[in-house]
C-alpha cells in the first residue's frame, strides 16, 4: 500500500507541487514578493525564465526531426489549428461569456490558454501510448515551441495588450534576453555535448517543472500580497467545467476534420494530430506571461485556466489512450486490409 501511495506521489509531484506552492504563497506571500527574501525580480524574473528555455533548448531533439519534416500537409494543419484557429474560436467564446457573470480576468485567462503553443512532452508521450505518429508529434512539438516564442507573445498583445507598466520593446527585448538567447544557447550546446547528454539522460522535464514550481509560487505571492483582489468562487469552478468541455469539443473536432478523405492523413496521423493540435504548454506558457504581463496586478488570476488546462489536458488524454488505441488498430485494419 505505501509502496502504491509513494508511486502515486512520483507520478503526480507536479500537480500536487502546484497545490503546495500556491498554499504557501497564501500564507505568507511577502517571501515570494518583490522586495522578499526570494528576490524574484531576479531569481524569477532573469535566472528561473531563462533557466525554463535553456533547459527546452538542451532537451529539444531537434537532430531528429529530419524523418518527420517533409510531412509539411501535417504540420501546416497542426500549427495553424493550434496558434490560429484556436486562439479565434476561444475569443469568440469569450465574447459570449462576458454576459455572463464569470470573473472578466478568468475569462481573460482563457484567452491566454488559446494563444498558447503546444507542450513539448505531454502530446508526444500520449501519441506514443497509443502506437500513433511519433515522429510527427515530436517535430510539431518542437516546431510549435520554436513558433510559439514569437507567436504566443503578438497572440497575447492582439487579444489582451500589453500591462501599461512595460513598453512593447521592453516586452521583446526581455523576450531575447530570457527566451530566445537561453533557447539557442541551449541547443548549439547540445550539438557539443549530444552524446553525454545520450548516455547520460538527464531530467530535463522534471528539473524544468520544479523550476516552474518557483515561478508559480513567485506570481501567487505577488496575488495574495494585494488584499483587493478576491477570486470568485463560483467563477473558478465554471472556468474548470469550460476548460474541460472546451478540450473534448477540440478532440472530437481534429478526430473527425483530421479523417476527411481529402486531407489524406492515415489513423495513426489522426492521433498525432488530437494531442498536438489541443494541448497547450504550461511550461512556456507561464514564463511568457511573467515577461509579457510584467507588473499586472491580475497576473495570477488571468494564468488559472492554464493551471487548470494543463492536468485536465494530461487526465484526459490518459483516460482516452485505450479508446483512442482501439479506435486506431481498426480504422487501420479498414485502410490495410492486408497488412
């Protein structure tokens, strides 16, 4: 039994290490304030974000891509479902749900949640489960990450603009100084050290989600140090229900589109295309908001749905694997009969 209970923990740190640190930045958010012992004007704000994507850049297995790149059809389908379809389709819900009484910054986060890239691990791990296009997923995995760096950031200016505390330049040189340097660093380091990095294998995911860790903890501290701030309840759990609805609408959607004749995509192509097409990075995508909305006093509140998007994305796609698999090996038998 104990040994079940510790596998569980290892399994689900993450989450459970995101309940931990909000709890603690309820408690005393001086810690993790501008100010505080933390400092995380510099640990956060310069050395953890340029941590996160210098640990993406020395993690992305970009030398492997070379078999999946000229699947171009594919890949024009996942990026643009992901980075433009989406981001429309969440703002048009947005729009509608602004008559409602749902919180306007939960809302808001909403929009965050769709103008956000695909994750670099979550897809890929789910489309391997199932025995689907691996080598797809990885490269819109990795592209979508790359993409994401320049596209998430004018997606989220479009739809919320900037805080009126940072100037646009100041959001783009910020960018280049913590995002895209650490993530170029990160990979032509990797050209030089691929085959420690091999024999070695290090873990880039569970060091760049314990970093995470400091980052949320840091952005909550900087909530619950300004008392006028109070998050409606009944709000949270309407904008659970939504992201949750929201994310099977999405699969249902790339499951049917992604089998039209026309488009040509086989069964384990379609799998591919489900996980890629609807997750959304929360590793990025954290990071990206400290940078971005940099002093915005509804930080927290607008970065709740990808809190929340992020293990109900992982929950579902683990519930779906054996009904997706099956679905998968007879969709294939009907195509290759023979085989």
């Amino acid at each position: 039994m104990g040994l079940s209970v510790l596998e569980r923990f290892k399994n689900n740190w993450f989450l459970i290490g995101i309940i931990v640190v909000i709890t603690l930045a309820n408690v005393e958010p001086s810690i993790g304030n501008k100010g505080g012992p933390l400092m995380p004007e510099i640990t956060v704000k310069y050395l953890a974000v340029s941590f996160i994507f210098f640990n993406s850049g020395l993690s992305l297995k970009t030398e492997d891509l070379k078999s999946a790149f000229l699947h171009v059809k594919l890949h024009l389908f996942v990026q643009c479902f992901t980075l433009m379809f989406v981001p429309c389709i969440v703002w048009m819900l947005v729009q509608i749900l602004l008559e409602t009484p749902i919180d306007e910054w939960l809302l808001k986060g909403l929009l965050v949640v769709g103008c956000m890239p695909p994750p670099v691990s979550s897809a890929v791990i789910l489309t391997k489960a199932v025995g689907g296009n691996e080598a797809a997923a990885i490269f819109n995995s990795a592209f979508g990450s790359f993409l994401g760096i320049i596209v998430t950031p004018l997606l989220l200016l479009m739809f919320l603009g900037s805080s009126s505390t940072v100037p646009f330049s100041s959001i783009f040189t910020q960018l280049s100084m913590t995002v895209v340097m650490p993530l170029i660093f990160g990979q032509v380091l990797r050209i030089y050290i691929k085959g420690w990095l091999e024999r070695t294998q290090p873990p880039f995911g569970q060091v760049g989600k314990a970093v995470l860790l400091l980052i949320i903890y840091s952005t909550f501290c900087e909530t619950f140090s300004n008392t006028a701030l109070q998050i409606d309840h009944h709000s949270l759990l309407a904008i659970a229900v939504i992201v949750l609805l929201l994310q099977v609408l999405l699969l249902l959607l790339t499951w049917s589109v992604s089998q039209w004749k026309s488009l040509g995509y086989s069964p384990a192509d379609t799998v591919a295309i489900m996980f890629c097409s609807t997750h959304k990075s929360l590793t990025l995508g954290i990071p990206m908001l400290k940078i971005v909305f940099a002093g915005y006093e509804h930080l927290s509140i607008i970065s709740i749905p990808l809190l929340i998007y992020h293990p109900t994305q992982i929950l579902l796609g683990g519930l779906l694997i054996d009904r997706v698999k099956q679905w998968m090996l007879a969709a294939q038998k009907l195509r290759y009969p023979y085989i």
